[in-house]
C-alpha cells in the first residue's frame, strides 16, 4: 500500500529534445498519472496529446489515466522517466470526419459530371449506377453521423501525419478509384441490371448497416462519455466473433459490390479493407486476451465465422 508522501522523479527526452523540459520534477506518489502529464506539459508548454512519458527502468508506458496512481506504475523517488515528443497530433474525430467527407464528396461530383469526363457517356446513368452511388453516400454519411454522435475513443489524438495516410484509403481508393470507373460508359453498372442479384446486394447491404449499427451502439454503452475505461463487450453477435462491427462492414461491402456488377474497383476496395480489417480484428482478440485474462472467453474466429 502506498503512502502520501512527495518524489523526485528524474526527466530525460527521448529522441528529440523538449523545450523548457525541467531535469526534475517533484509529485506526491498517490497522484494520478494524469497529473503527472499535466504536470510536464504545464512545464514544456505542450499538448498533453502531445507527450508520452516511459519509465527509465523498463521502456514500459505511463498512461495518461485517472485511476492509476504514480506509485502503482513503479515509479519510485528518483527514478527516471523518459519524455517523447510525439510531433503534431489531430483529433481522432476530427481525423474520420475529414476522410470520410471525401466519398460523400467525389461519388455525386463524378456521377454529375459523367457526360462531361466520359465520351459517349448519356445524361442519365443507369439504374446500377444510380443505386451504387445511392448505397456508397449513404455508408459514409452513416459513418459521418456516427463519428459525430455514436463513436467514443479511448485515445484523443493521433499523429497529424495520419490524416493523409487514412484519406488515401477513403478519398483515393473508395472515392477516385470506385467513382472513376463504376459512372463510366463501359463499366459493367452501365449495363442493364439483373434485378435478382441487385435486390440480393440491395438486402446484403441493409443487413450490414443496420448491423454495424447495432454494434457501434453497443460499443458505445460500454463506455462513459469522456471515458477510457475498457469493458468486454457482449452479446449474441460479440459471442459469435471478437470484432462484428467488421464483420458486418464486410457484409454491407460484399452487397456493394454485388450491385455494382461485380465491379473490379468495388473489389479493390472491398479487398483492401477486409485484409485491414483481418489485421485489426486479430490484435484486438489478442489485446482482449491479455487486457482481461480469464474473465475474457477466447474466441476461435476474430471477424469472419468460419473463416478468420
């Protein structure tokens, strides 16, 4: 059990160095960590999103939380603490609003101006055309709305750098790259549909949606607003994978890409983000796995029954 009593923790930079970052800093042991970031960026000036501060001892990170004190991370008096410049940082949410805009920008920009970039292209599009650009913005205003009003993040900020690394894959693969060839003249969308399969993609779709909905609710329920705290999710669709917010993002794409005609660009992108989405998938079981211990219940497939 620890007592109230002052320290005097040691401060190195690590990498490159800290403005104004004081060689000492004297806090009580029962503090919280997050007065301890507090602490260091009211002396260098910096964003608390800004910094990340490792114990000397081991490399080991000092969350920036309010329910673990500065004694229960092992730090001790004169122990040394190293202080990372993690460079410019951008909301989280800030970040998704911006890459998902660019969907919802390009798609109806590019779908307008068909007869004006495509030789030979009508003025109408047809009705494939027309129903993947109607499915494709609404998935991304869908997202918009839940980045907005649903999503809560565990962490605040990301690198800046970020935001154009995470836009290519929204503004250039499912934006450029869908739009430019699923609105043209010789795209298998401009051929006459075959309303079986469209009504299939159609009904795929609508289930992936309202799915992913029902999750990032429940996603949401398990965290209070503001909060970092982690909380094992449940329910029938959390007992059948780890992830099944991705695994009905794969559905609702899988119904896209049924309505484009078996587009190859819709494939592109479909292909893409299921192979992230797999990755991500396996390091939140693994995370889940070493976070909770035997309070979690191993799951045999991450994202895709019977397959992943």
């Amino acid at each position: 059990m620890s007592t109230t009593k002052s320290i005097e923790l040691q401060i190195r930079p690590r990498g490159k160095p800290i403005r104004s970052l004081p060689d000492t800093l004297t806090i009580n042991s029962t503090a919280s960590t997050a007065e301890l970031y507090n602490e260091v960026a009211e002396r260098t000036k910096y964003s608390i999103h800004q910094l990340r501060i490792t114990k000397g001892s081991d490399g080991t990170p000092i969350n920036n939380t309010k329910d673990t004190t500065v004694h229960a991370t092992g730090v001790r008096d004169q122990s040394t603490i190293y202080v990372k410049d993690l460079g410019p940082q951008i909301g989280w949410r800030t970040v998704f609003i911006i890459e998902y805009a660019g969907p919802i920008f390009i798609h109806p920009l590019v779908y307008a101006l068909r007869p004006y970039i495509y030789h030979s292209a009508p003025q109408e599009g047809s009705q494939l055309q027309a129903v993947s650009l109607l499915l494709i913005v609404a998935h991304f205003v869908k997202r918009e709305l839940e980045t907005m009003f649903v999503h809560r993040f565990s962490a605040s900020t990301m690198p800046f750098r970020n935001v154009f690394k995470n836009s290519f894959h929204y503004w250039v693969l499912a934006g450029l790259n869908i739009a430019a060839w699923i609105y043209a003249p010789t795209s298998p969308t401009a051929k006459d549909p075959n309303l079986l399969l469209m009504y299939i993609g159609i009904a795929l779709y609508v289930l992936g949606e309202f799915g992913n909905l029902r999750v990032h609710l429940a996603l949401m329920n398990l965290r209070s607003p503001g909060g970092t705290e982690r909380v094992i999710p449940q329910g029938p669709l959390f007992d059948l994978v780890t992830c099944p917010n991705y695994m009905t993002e794969t559905i609702s794409w899988l119904g896209v890409w049924i309505v484009s005609n078996f587009s190859f660009s819709v494939l592109l992108f479909f292909i893409v983000s299921v192979g992230q989405m797999m990755a991500w998938a396996k390091k939140k079981e693994n995370r889940y796995r070493k976070e909770f211990g035997s309070k979690y219940r191993k799951k045999r497939f991450t994202m895709l029954p019977g397959i992943w």
